[in-house]
RNA sequence: GGGCAGUUACCAGAGUGGCCAAAUGGGGCUGACUGUAACUCAGCUGUCUUUCGACUUCGGUGGUUCGAAUCCAUCACUGCCCA
C-alpha cells in the first residue's frame, strides 16, 4: 500500500476539528493547509468561526495556510482552492513537513484528494446577463448546444445551467488547458459528534458569537463598501445578519432562522462526507470526545502504519 | 357567573357531510452536487407494507347519517369581551 502523502480532518461545523488538527500538528511537527471556503477572506472572522486561538498550542503557533488570504468581497472558488492548496501543499513537503489539511468545505476535500481536472473559468458578466431570464429549460438547451458535458454537476436550477454553460462557452473559446492534478492519498479522519450534541454546541457558539460582536464585524464589512449582495452570498452568519443590518428581518427572527440554517448547513456537510465514503474514501472516524491525547496516537499510528 | 371564538399531524395553519391520511408553509430526516458549494436543488415526513394496499387519526364522550375532521348534544381545556 502506497504510504499516505497527508492528513486529512473533516468534521461538520462545531465538532471541534480545528482544534484538534492544531493539536495533531504540533505533535507531528505538520503544518495545517484549512480547506473552508469562507475563512479564506480576512476581516471575516467572528462569522466565519476562525478561532486563530486554537492554532496556539504551548505558546507556538502552529503554522496554518490559506486563511485570510483574500479581501471580503472577493470571489473564490474551488479552482483557485485547487491551485492554492498544491502551492501550499509542495511548500510543506519541500519543508520535510506533513501537511494536515482540515476544514469542512466537502467539495474543496475532495477536489484535491481527488484530483478533479478543472479550469479556471471568470465569471462572464456579458454572458450571464444575456442568460438571467431564460427558464432552466432554455438553459438546458442552450448548454446541451455546446456538446459534450464538461462535468456532472446536477443542473437542476437555472444558477447552476448558467454556471455550467459559462464554463462550457470558456472552455471552447480559449481552449484552455485544465489543471493536471494527481489524486492524493490521504489518511482521513473524521470527528463524529452526536447529532444532538452537535446542535446543542452549534446554538451555544451563535450566541457566543453574537456577544462577541458578530453584528459589528458584518457592520464594518457593509461601512468598508462591500456590497450587501456579496456579503448575503456568503451565506449563514453574513447573509443574516445582513439582512437584520438592511432592516429586513428582526433580530430575534435573524437569530431564529440563522440558528436554524447553521444546523441544516451542518446536516449538508454530514451528507456531503458520506457521500464521499459511498464514492470510496475511507474515513477514519474518532469520537468527538476521545481525549486528544489518545487521539492523536491513534491518528499517529495509523498515518504511520499506513 | 354571562357572551363570543376556538381545540386538526412536531409547529403554524387550510379543510366545514363522500373526491381526506387530511392543502400549504416551517421544522425534521434522507439524498444530489467535478465548478460561485456556508451555494443550489430533490425526495420523504400517522402506523404496517418494497409496491398495490390495509389500518388508526382531526380535544373527550355520545348521537344523527349509507357515510362525519366536517352536523347535533354534552364534557374538558384555551383565548377575547361583559360582570
């Protein structure tokens, strides 16, 4: 068996994953590669459950690599994410060092253990205009036009046909080269925390979160310029607090419905990593109340051992 | 004490004699996803059954009726108004 290139942790919202890859890393003398579509973007940090604390471990910093690496209001996306996470990833390897990647955005897991050949497809202003009010039928249409299907993403809603049609259209006009990427192989370790318990931590960290001064910080985004649109896009913590701030939704009902998001999003992330193990990964899980300690001597014995 | 309104599945809430296991929304569960993914979307959600279907429900009880969540009586509880 081929020996295991990195790390893996994966775990859903409040399992404790960051904390514990921290953990892990200092005692392996590794260096965290976050896989979280969200923390790339500075200033969002209380929303985005950064906790940059949890990487101090004994008075060291354990190193970590792409957080805070955009401006809020940027767009990024799961080829960037790609190509970010071999630049890391080939620096830590030229270090001598293992790499742990840990985060819960499903799809940028898997697109680097798995290696997905993407392109770097802009966003195309022009053609997303002249497609906006054509019906998912139309779209199909027009998406089956371009020929064969550059992916097997689930075209479902008239968002996702004008993404794919976009990527379809860039990929004939410059005929572009796609990433050329190996699949990795990675020991992956998932935190299993009961569905209650992982609910009840979630609704305790939100309100942690609000004290903390999460409307401040959505507050300051909105006085910086970035538009309300892109921080609604954002989801969860920046869609409803931007939206209490845009006097659409009262506080409780943003508390009410955040809260209850946070736990949906939690579940999607859980279905997303099953999904993976149906698709072949084989994920270690380790319960969420293991002492660390004896955590990471299995997780170390395991990486070890292949 | 008197008057009125109400009591429907986890919640809210339609339904006012047969087409009702009961609209719709929320929640919950399961799932899809190689492209903005903290996105977006789909299915299920009384019980048993893979399906067909069978069975038990609409505050309790007792009636009317071929047939009742729907009509009548009565009891209980809730809300508002008058005392």
């Amino acid at each position: 068996m081929k020996p295991y290139e990195l790390i893996t942790i994966l775990g859903p919202t409040a399992s404790g994953k960051t904390s514990f890859a921290a953990r892990l890393a200092h005692s392996l003398n590794a260096e965290i590669i976050s896989a979280d579509s969200r923390q790339v973007y500075r200033q969002m940090d209380i929303g985005t459950g950064k906790d940059l604390s949890d990487y101090e471990i004994n008075g060291n910093i354990v190193p970590y690599h792409l957080i805070d690496i955009l401006d809020a209001g940027e767009k990024y996306n799961v080829f960037a994410y790609q190509h970010d996470f071999h630049q890391a990833f080939s620096q830590i390897c030229r270090r001598g060092r293992t790499a742990i990647l840990c985060g819960g955005t499903g799809m940028y897991i898997e697109a680097v253990l798995k290696g997905y050949r993407l392109l770097d497809v802009p966003e195309n202003k022009e053609l997303r205009s002249r497609l906006e009010n054509k019906s998912l039928q139309e779209l199909t249409q027009i998406l089956a036009s371009y020929g064969a299907l550059h992916n097997t993403t689930d075209v479902d809603t008239a968002q996702r046909a004008i993404r794919a049609i976009e990527i379809a259209d860039y990929t004939q006009v410059k005929n572009a080269h796609k990433t050329d990427f190996e699949p990795l192989n990675s020991l992956i370790v998932g935190i299993d925390i009961p569905r209650d318990i992982r609910r009840k931590r979630i609704s305790e960290r939100l309100h942690s979160r609000l004290k903390e001064g999460m409307l401040d910080e959505v507050q300051q985004l909105l006085a910086q310029g970035i538009s309300p649109d892109d921080l609604i896009y954002y989801g969860l913590e920046y869609k409803f607090v931007t939206l209490h701030a845009m006097g659409q939704l009262g506080y409780n009902d943003m508390v009410q419905q955040l809260e209850i998001a946070i736990h949906q999003f939690a579940k999607r992330q859980m279905t997303w990593f099953r999904g993976m193990e149906r698709r072949g990964f084989r994920i270690h899980w380790l319960p969420y109340d293991m002492p660390a300690e004896q955590r990471i001597s299995q997780v170390t014995a395991w990486y070890n051992h292949t």
